[in-house]
C-alpha cells in the first residue's frame, strides 16, 4: 500500500468517526428537547386537570406524555402544583429523563 493510498484511508476513517460522534450528539440532543418538551406538556396538562377540578390529573399527565412519545415515571401533587418526571428512550443511547412542574400563575401583586 503506498503512502497516499494509507494517508486517503486514515483521513476517510477520521472523517467518518467525526460524522459518527456528531450523529450520537445530535440524536442526544434530540432525545433531551423531546423529553423536556413532552414533561411541559405533562405537567401543563395535570395542572389543567387540577384547576377543573379533575380527581386524576396524573392519569392526564400520563396520557399527555405518552402521546409525545414518553413514559411517565413519577407525577406528584403539591397542593394546586403538579411535578412530573418522564423518560424518552433515544434509540441507541441512555434513555433521558426530564422534570417539570406547572401550576396557576403567581400573583402579581394586586
């Protein structure tokens, strides 16, 4: 094998680990926006539930994450709050976990 022919395939095996290692970022990246977004919309839809007076708003949050492609782990009620915590699997790597809560606006001082 000669020089240049050595040189072409150590580029093309560098380049392709690059394209690789972004590829697993971005499906990271990917599964933490998911999860993040699929939590607000959880937790938004329990406390929903609570201020129309629902006796579920857990089982809402678990409708409303799995129809964003989570799981819910854990949904927890703090008076007139709601704290939810889902999971999103992401394909090939670690499945991410993200948390948010949600409740009536605070007062503005009025």
């Amino acid at each position: 094998m000669s020089t240049g022919a050595a040189s072409t395939l150590a580029w093309t095996g560098a380049v392709t680990a690059v394209i690789a290692g972004a590829s697993l970022l971005g499906t990271g990246m990917l599964a933490q926006a998911r999860a993040a977004t699929a939590a607000d919309l959880a937790a938004l839809a329990a406390a929903d539930a609570m201020a129309v007076g629902s006796a579920s708003p857990c089982a809402v949050a678990e409708d409303a994450a799995r129809r964003n492609g989570a799981r819910l782990i854990s949904c927890v009620e703090h008076g007139d709050e709601v704290v939810v915590h889902i999971r999103v699997d992401a394909s090939v790597l670690p499945a991410v976990d993200a948390a948010a809560r949600a409740g009536p606006a605070p007062d503005a001082g009025r």
